[in-house]
C-alpha cells in the first residue's frame, strides 16, 4: 500500500491505550505475506506455537495464500485469517476489536498504517540479506520505516546490509540467529521413513553432498554446475542431490537443458520437493550450500543437527557457524564484501551467469570433503554440538522475548 494514499486515514488520531497489568497475557498479532507451506513459514508457526504456550494470546494474519500451515495452526488452536486487502477498513476494525499489544511482521507491510493508527508496537523480522530489493520494493522498505519500532536481523551479514544500504538506525536493530525445535527433530530423525541411494540412482561408493534449497537460481546452481564441470575431469564418483520446491518453472526448465548440454545430469540431481528432508541425511555425506544470497539457513541448522560438514559460500551466517573450517570449509562468494550486492549483480549472478572465478574454490572444496570422509564425518558430529549449546530454539525465543518486553515496557504497554 503507498504511504501517501494513507495520509487521511492516519490523520483520524490515534486510540487510547490501556496499560495492561503484568500477569496479564500479552495479544500479538504475527502478519506474513502467506501461510501455506515453506520454511520461513513453518519458523512463524514455530514461535507463533510457543509464545501461545508462554505469554501471550497469538492471532495469525496475512494477504497472501492460506493452505498447509495455516490448517495446522488452526489445529493447535491458533486463530488464522485472510485479510481482505479490498477492504482495509475492515481490517481496522479488526484490530480495534482484538486490542492487540505488539504486531510482528515477516515480508509483510499491509498492516503497518493499522498497527500505527492503532499504537500497536511494531517489530520486523529481516530475514536475509536484502540485495533482491529494487526500485518501487527498495523504496517502499525505506519508506516504511516510519511505522517500525524495531527490527530483528538473523545474522550479522544481514544486519550490516540493512544499515549500510537500507538505512537502518543501529538502535532500532538487533540480530538474533534462528534456532532450530530440537524435540521436533529428535522425533522426526527417531521416524524418519528409510531412503536407499539406487532410488535416486546413487552408488554406495559415491560421495554425496545433499543440497536443501529451493530450486531459485539465487541459491547458487550454475556455480554448482561450474564447479561440477571441473570435476568430472578428475572423478565421477562425487554427486550432488538437490532437494527442493520449484519457484519459476522456466528457470528449472532451462538449468536442467543446461545440465544435459554440458553431460551433467547424472552428477547433479534435481527429484523436485521431499517434505521428509531427514530421510535423506542418512543416505549422504555432506551438505553443501553454494548460495549467493542468505540471512540464516534453516537448512543450515537442520545439516548441523543431523551432523553433516558442511561446505557455505560467505553469506548470510556462513562465517558465524564455520570457524576456523571446524565443522566445513567456508569458500568465498563472488562478490566480495556482502554490502557491495545489489539486485542487478545478484540476478546477473543468477541467471545469466554460466562461469564463476570462485567455482574453482568450490570444486577444490567438494574434492577435498571427499578426499578426507573419515575426518569430515567427525567433524560433522562438532556441528551437533553447537545446535545444542547456541541454536536450541527455545533459548532463541526467550531473546526475542526480552526484546518484545522492553519495547512494550517503553511503550507503556505493560
């Protein structure tokens, strides 16, 4: 919505606020531009689940489509709703009628008027390095500042980008990491349904790097395939399953062309979207993530606990999780310094691409992941490990937490 078609609507004035006392359940509303499936989705779920469990009365909103998650929300006893973007008024009048405390957004700006008319505390969740913005969306975000209290960013890379070429106060900033529902994968791994390599044509000789990403271009595949054309030279064992949901057909059309042009269809797989994704750790070596753009990787998280090395471009928190190559090796992304991305290089990057100075880097990287099994296979375990001590979400909750209550203690909410 633009900012000056609701000049009139923000003159009316505000509504009066009651201070609620501290025992009582605090009401926040989640807004995100659909709710239907995918990770940045099930995240929203996730803490929309646990801050009904902890303090507050939790109500799900979004203009975008309703499917999958949205059913299981409901499930659990959480409220869904579709905004009408027809009527915005009636949205208005929802949020009178809820007297929400505190609004927290995720890719979704329909509701910040509302939340400002109605001196609802406002945070937004930045969750990547927003490179992929430009013209009118660029300018929407800068513009919209006015209606954010505060953001939460989800790696330093993320944060850095966001004040350097977004404009972000530092104080209205703060980074906090996802976490990954440790119970959750307890049970999924103890369930998992078994998978066998001849199923997606892999040998037991081969060493496999699993790759969980959507099939968006932005997530490094022709680097791969770069990569990839330097080592079939030297071996053919080394293979790389691509797990993954489709985001623009032709794109996947025309890198899969690519593939069988240059011989590499058995060497990269693409079998489309597994909603089991660790079924498929068991049947691989290695995560690997080539991405020329993230914030914090889900996928990452879910590597380490299923205690895979890992190999990470330098993006989003790559450099935060691999210390010293500890549990992966780190190579370069291709454009230096995260804040020197914008859109036009991004897409370059992605789509028209077709040879990369740092696919020798990766293609060294994976040959030597595979040269070395045993000693990457222990390290992998290191991975776990710091799941368990910095990324249970549990312990991510309670600093979002922190934050939500200091915002509303200043704004005399509670």
């Amino acid at each position: 919505m633009v900012i000056s078609s609701l000049l009139e609507f923000l003159k009316a004035g505000f509504l009066p606020k009651k201070r609620r006392c501290l025992n009582d359940r605090i009401k926040i509303v989640l807004e995100l531009d659909s709710f239907d499936k995918g990770g940045l989705q099930k995240v929203v779920l996730d803490s929309a689940l646990y801050l009904k469990q902890a303090i507050s009365d939790v109500t799900i909103v979004t203009p975008g489509k309703l499917g999958l998650l949205a059913e299981m929300a409901e499930g659990k006893g959480i409220e869904v709703v579709g905004i009408d973007t027809t009527n915005p008024r009636s949205f208005n009048s929802f949020l009178i009628s809820k007297n929400f405390d505190l609004a927290i957004s995720h890719f979704s700006d329909f509701g910040y008027p509302f939340y400002k008319k109605n001196q609802i505390s406002n945070i937004t969740f930045i969750h990547n390095v927003y490179a992929f913005l430009r013209g009118q969306a660029l300018n929407n975000f800068r513009k919209n500042d006015i209606f954010v209290d505060q953001y939460v960013s989800v790696s330093d890379n993320a944060t850095r980008y966001a004040r350097a070429k977004l404009g972000i106060s530092p104080d209205k900033i703060h980074t906090i990491p996802n976490g990954l529902i440790l119970d959750e994968h307890d049970m999924r791994k103890e369930n998992a349904p078994q998978l066998s390599r001849s199923e997606f044509g892999l040998l037991d000789s081969d060493y496999v790097f699993l790759n969980v990403a959507s099939y968006n271009l932005h997530k490094g595949h022709y680097l791969m395939a770069d990569a990839m054309k330097r080592l079939i030279t030297k071996r053919t064992d080394i293979k790389i399953l691509c797990i993954g949901n489709v985001i623009f057909p032709p794109h996947v059309d025309g890198f899969l062309a690519y593939l069988r042009e240059m011989g590499l269809e058995k060497y990269i797989l693409l079998p489309g979207y597994f909603p089991n994704v660790e079924s498929f750790y068991p049947i691989v070596d290695a995560f690997l993530l080539p991405s020329f753009i993230e914030g914090w990787s889900i996928a990452m998280n879910e590597a380490m606990y299923y205690e895979k090395p890992m190999i990470l471009t330098d993006t989003g928190a790559a450099a935060q999780v691999i210390e010293g190559n500890d549990i992966g090796i780190l190579v370069p992304n291709e454009y230096g310094d995260t804040v020197s991305l914008d859109s036009e290089l991004l897409d370059r990057l992605a789509y028209e691409t077709r040879n990369f100075k740092t696919s020798v880097d990766l293609s060294d990287a994976i040959e030597s992941m595979a040269n070395n099994r045993e000693f990457w296979r222990e390290a992998g375990k290191l991975g776990r490990q710091k799941i368990l001590e910095r990324y249970d979400f549990a312990k991510i909750q309670e600093r979002y937490w922190d934050l939500y209550r200091a915002l509303l203690l200043r704004e005399g909410r509670i």
